[in-house]
C-alpha cells in the first residue's frame, strides 16, 4: 500500500495519542525520574507527530531537527518566565509549554524523536523499494496505468503511441 500524505495526516493524530497514552500510563505508575525522562521524550514524540501531520511528505531527517528545535526552543523559552506565566492559568499551556528550564530535558528530546526519525527512514526505504520493484516491470505499469483510463483515454493513449511525434 502506497504511503500517501492523507495516510500519514491519519496516522499522525493516532501516534500522538499513542505517544499522551503512554505518557499518563508511566505518569500514573511512576513517582520518579522516569515519570521526569519518559515524560519529555514522549513529549518531543508527539511533537514530530505534529510536524509529520502539518508536512506529511518531509523526510526522515529534516522532520526529526523540526521537532527536536522546537522542543528546544519551547525549553530555553521557559527562561523568559513567559512559559510560566501562561501555565499559571492554563493546564493545557502547562502540558505543552513547561514551566522552568532543566536542561537535562535538552538531550531528552531527541531520545524521543531519534527512534522516531530512524522509523520513518526504514519505512520510506521499505516504501521506496517496493516502488522500484513495481516500476521494474514496464507492462504491469501500463496495465495499471490503462486500467484506471477511460476508453477514449486509452485510444488517445495509443494513438499518440502509434504516430510519430517532432520532426522526423
């Protein structure tokens, strides 16, 4: 099955809440650092599910540094006290937002989206072989191709096949 963009807008939001899922399992079960760790690495996580949502066709690396540069930016943001600020009043800006800088959070992030980036890079790879193996027989492409024309489609098709094209 082809990995379109509308198949990744909708696998996007299910890995997110996969990613929140297992965040609130580890926060209900745990008091300590892994509740802190996990935590912020599932957040980043989440955050490379929103990039892939909002450009379903980046590619494995660029989407990875997207998403650990903006948890990083939302990071030293939390040095501003802006963050807190808004989290004061608001449990979702606290979720999304921080509260105070750690900068042991800083190589948290890409713990979250490195197994993430190798993924899609295995199954881009997955996804691009089994392309070229398809496109390797010429005749199961133009069966393909001619199976979803219409039948004045297929006679200009051959038509144009059969005459020559330019100056000869």
């Amino acid at each position: 099955m082809p990995i379109t963009a509308r198949t990744v807008r909708l696998l996007m939001p299910v890995a997110a809440l996969l990613f929140l899922g297992l965040a609130l399992l580890i926060r209900a079960v745990d008091d300590g650092a892994l509740r802190q760790y996990s935590g912020t690495a599932l957040y980043a996580s989440m955050v490379w599910a929103a990039v892939l949502f909002l450009w379903p066709r980046m590619a494995p690396l660029p989407a990875g540094a997207v998403a650990t540069a903006f948890c990083w930016i939302v990071e030293f943001a939390q040095l501003t006290g802006v963050p807190a600020e808004l989290s004061a009043g608001s449990v979702a800006a606290r979720l999304a937002l921080g509260v105070q800088f750690d900068s042991v959070d800083l190589a948290w992030y890409p713990v979250g989206v490195v197994p993430l980036l190798v993924l899609h890079h295995l199954v881009r790879a997955r996804h691009r072989r089994a392309l070229a193996v398809w496109v390797e027989n010429p005749d199961d492409v133009r069966r393909t191709v001619t199976s979803f024309l219409t039948h004045d489609s297929r006679e200009t098709l051959s038509r144009v096949h059969r005459e020559p094209s330019g100056p000869q």
